[in-house]
C-alpha cells in the first residue's frame, strides 16, 4: 500500500516537473531573446514603431519555433516509447527464457532470496502485459509518456515564449522615443529575469538568490552585448 501511494506520488511528481521545465524553457527565452532584440534595435533607431514590428514578428516566429521544438521533443519520447515496448514484447515471445533470467537478475539486485526470485518472477510472468510494463520500466527506465504531452509541451512553451517576450516589449507600444522606452525595459525586463530566476532556482533547490542573480546576468549580458553591435555598426 505505501509503495503503491510512493509511485503515484513519484508519477504525479514528475508531470509537474514536465510542465515546469516547458515553462522555464518559454519564459526563460521569450524574456531574454526579444529583449536583446529590442535593446539593440534601439542602439539603432530611434523610432519604437520600427522596434515593436520588428519584435511582435519575432516573438511569433520564436513562439513557434520553440513550441513546434517542444512537439517534435515529445514526438520523439512517444515514439521511442512505442519502438521499445514492441521490441520487448518480441523479446518476450521469442526469448523468453532470458527475459525470465533478466527478472530475476532484478530481484537478485534488490535483495530477495533464490527462492522468492523464483516465485516473483513466475508470477509475474503469467501475464505478458504485466510482465512487459514491469520490464519497460525496471529494466528499461521507461515510463509511458503522456499522450498529450507532445501537444501539451508545445502549447507550454510557446505560450510562456509570448508572456515573456511582451515584457521587454512592452514600453515600446507606448514610448515613441526607443531610447526612453529603452529605459523601462531594461527596469522591467532585468526585474522580472529577477523575479522568474528567483522562484525559478527555489522550485528545483538552488539557491533563489545566486539563482535569481545568474537569470539576471545572462538577460542583461545579451541585452548589452546587442545594443553594443548596434551601435558599433551604426558608428560606421
């Protein structure tokens, strides 16, 4: 009973995580990406009209860019999936007798007797579905992927990738000087990279503080080093 209640936890536990990782991912781009854009455009041009086009356009194509990656990642975890389980599948009806061995090899490993071993594994071994999920994951490390989760991983990101990106966007909509504009996005964009690094690191225990500094730096490192090039740029 407290092993049953510890998986389910344990499963629960992890599609959590799942969908935390997608949202770090999105977020954690859609605030930093846009935001070197916009700061190195505004190195550039003084006119925010010319910003906000330039970056609603690439808030889309790197909303759906990270979302169809998101996809394609999922794909790929179910397809793995469903390639392995027909391979043990095959295995079990055809070499039968080294699946038995395996199964035993694992309850060896965890400490049961010959005896117990024995009585484990045949009883296992009476049912082939039984037998092949305990060997996916046991054996294998498989779990089965949520059938959803391709779609759900790309609807995560990208949405995520959209809520950041407005952010460093944001003064541009209403600032006509980008310069000015540039300003409060630096504020704005440097306190929330502050703010989502900071609960960010608190959920997957590193420590908030040096976390929430590292997220920081990084946004404002590739801010500088845009609006930097676009000045240089511009001086020739």
């Amino acid at each position: 009973m407290d092993t049953h209640l510890h998986h389910s936890h344990i499963e629960s536990h992890l599609k959590s995580s799942d969908a935390l990782r997608d949202i770090v991912i999105g977020m954690s781009d859609g605030l930093t990406v846009p935001f070197a854009l916009a700061a190195g455009l505004s190195g550039a041009v003084s006119s925010s009209t010319i910003i906000v086009i330039a970056g609603i356009a690439e808030i889309c194509a790197g909303s759906i860019a990270m979302g169809l990656g998101g996809y394609l990642a999922g794909k790929t975890e179910q397809d793995h999936y469903q390639s392995e389980i027909k391979r043990e599948y095959l295995e079990v009806e055809t070499e039968r007798h080294r699946e038995i061995e395996e199964t035993k090899e694992f309850f060896s490993n965890i400490g049961l007797s010959p005896a117990l071993q024995e009585q484990a594994t045949a009883e296992i071994a009476q049912d082939k579905h039984r037998w092949v999920n305990f060997m996916m994951k046991y054996e294998l490390g498989l779990e089965e992927p949520d059938p959803k989760r391709a779609t759900k991983s790309a609807l995560n990101i990208g949405l995520s990738y959209i809520a950041g990106g407005i952010i460093p966007l944001s003064p541009y909509f209403f600032i006509s000087d980008s310069s000015e504009a540039l300003k409060i996005s630096v504020v704005a964009t440097l306190g929330c990279l502050f703010i989502f690094g900071y609960f960010k690191s608190k959920i997957t225990g590193v420590n908030p503080i040096w976390g929430a500094v590292k997220v920081t730096l990084i946004g404002a490192l590739a801010a500088s080093a845009a609006f930097g090039v676009a000045k240089l740029f511009e001086g020739h």
